[in-house]
C-alpha cells in the first residue's frame, strides 16, 4: 500500500509524523483545527480542514513559516544555496550559527534557520537561557534539501493563519465549529528525563497542568473539542483525569546512542463537550404534556 504521508520539512524532535493517523482517527470533525504548539507541522500537513490556526512560541519558527507562505519561490531559491558541500563543515556551520545569532533581518534568520535544521546535531532546536541557538555541528555526510516538502507546505499553508503567542492566548480566540490538537513540549518521564526547551522560556509542569485545565475549560463551557498528545506518566493521567486516554507507544529519537532510543508510553488525552442527553431512562419521571 502507498505512504501518501507527508514529511514536515523541518527535523523535529518528538515530530508526530509516525501518530498522524492515530491522530486522525481521534480529531473531531469541524472547519478549522488550531495548533497551539505547531512545531513542524506533521498534523497540519496530514489533515484536511478548511482553514488552520498554527502558533508557536518559537518566533524563528512562525518566522520562517510566514515567509514561506508568502514568498516560496524566492525562499525556496535562496535557501538551497546554502546546502552546498563548501558549508557541510564545522568551521562553516558555526560561522553562519553565529551569524544566525547575531541577526535581527528576518529573512536572513529564516534561511540560516533551515540550514541550522537540516545541518545541525539531530535536528534539535535549541537555544540557551539569553535565546542563543546552541545546537553544535551534525557531522551528516550529504544533508537533504526538502524542495518538493517546502513546496507542499507553502501550498496547503495558503489556508492557514500563523501565530506567535503563548498558549494561553490562543484558545480565547477560538471560535465554535473548530478543533484543537495539542503537542506541548512533554512532561519528563523523570525528574532527571528534562529536556532544555527549543524556545527560550521553558515549559514546566505548572504550564503543564495550566493546559489540562485550560482544556477541559474549553471543551465544558464553550463546546470546542481538544486533543492532547503527551507522556504516559502518573503525573499526566492526574492532570487530564477529566478526558478520554488512549494510550500507545512510539519511538523516541533524541537519545545519543542508538541504543538508548527505546520505546516509551505516549497517550492522548480527548477533551469531548458534553452531549445532551436526549432520551430518558425508563424509570425517568416523565413530565406531563400541556394541552
């Protein structure tokens, strides 16, 4: 059978192109999904609604997304210059990272962004407490240029719009008839699991729980559906005790020795609006008819 799957453009650590049709198969339906946490987008890529609300917090990231929409034959053009054998080298790559870093020109941070990406240790996006972009040299023998994903991505995000707010800010702008899908950045299996945010501000297990409320919120007062993809851990069936859990297990890919890349539990935890109950027990009082 043919994959008609399609790969996000970017390397993304805990990238959802492996769940997107476990995913599917628990989104409600509606004409607009929003993604608080974007990230590289395998869920927008592979779903098939009427219009899309992407945010991140991570500027460089919906930086990069707007240009893309808005321009993609330029950005496309200049991009692939700098995926050349002169630039698969140390020396090159941490010239441009500090380049990177010491621009404030969007454009030039968008390109330098893709290489970084592509070039960079294991796709990681990461900065350091003072937004610093530390991610060290990949050392890959030919890294891949995605033209045709950049392509599919700049098409499909003609129906989206593009945001770079907290979290909390974008559920208020929800409206009825839409769908949230949540992949925050995940709660640590162990206190000793943390992994250092791609944004520079962190995400802790405070946020964490903020988001459950926050969506179990959503879902009992204004009627809009939520999803959330996360760890299966004591600590996230706590907080999304209010939802319906599906659990499953999945590969993860940031550990440095291939042979620490285990598999670990995942669950999705649906937030469903209630439905009103239409048909009454047979031992119900039944009210009497006005004539």
């Amino acid at each position: 059978m043919k994959n008609n799957k399609k790969r996000a453009f970017l390397k993304w650590a805990g990238g959802k192109y492996t769940l997107v049709e476990q995913i599917r198969s628990l989104l409600p339906e509606g004409h607009t999904l929003v993604e608080p946490f974007v990230g590289a987008g395998s869920v927008f890529l592979n779903t098939d609604f009427k219009h899309y609300l992407l945010n991140d917090i991570n500027p460089d990231l919906i930086n990069l997304y707007r240009i893309l929409q808005q321009k993609p034959d330029t950005y496309i053009q200049d991009a692939e210059r700098y995926f050349c054998a002169a630039n698969n080298n140390p020396d090159a790559y941490y010239a441009l990272r500090a380049e990177f870093n010491a621009s404030k020109d969007p454009y030039l941070r968008s390109l330098l962004f893709l290489y970084m990406n592509r070039y960079g240790y294991n796709g990681l996006c990461r900065y350091n407490l003072s937004g610093i972009f530390n991610v060290p040299f990949g050392r890959y023998k030919a890294p891949y240029f995605p033209k045709a994903e950049l392509l599919f991505f700049a098409e499909k995000a003609q129906n989206a719009t593009f945001t770079c707010q907290p979290f909390t800010q974008i559920f208020p702008m929800v409206s009825a008839g839409s769908v949230i899908y949540c992949d925050p950045p995940y709660a640590p299996i162990s206190q000793t699991a943390r992994f250092t945010s791609y944004a520079s501000n962190g995400f802790n297990l405070e946020d964490q729980r903020i988001l459950a409320d926050v969506a179990a919120d959503t879902a009992v007062k204004r009627k809009i559906p939520v999803l959330i993809s996360n760890h299966d851990t004591d600590f996230t069936r706590e907080i999304y005790s209010g939802a319906n859990i599906s659990n499953l297990q999945v590969n993860r890919f940031i550990s440095q020795k291939g042979s620490g890349r285990k598999k670990v539990a995942e669950l999705m935890a649906l937030y469903q609006p209630a439905k009103k109950q239409t048909n009454l027990s047979p031992n119900a009082p039944r009210a009497s008819a006005v004539k």
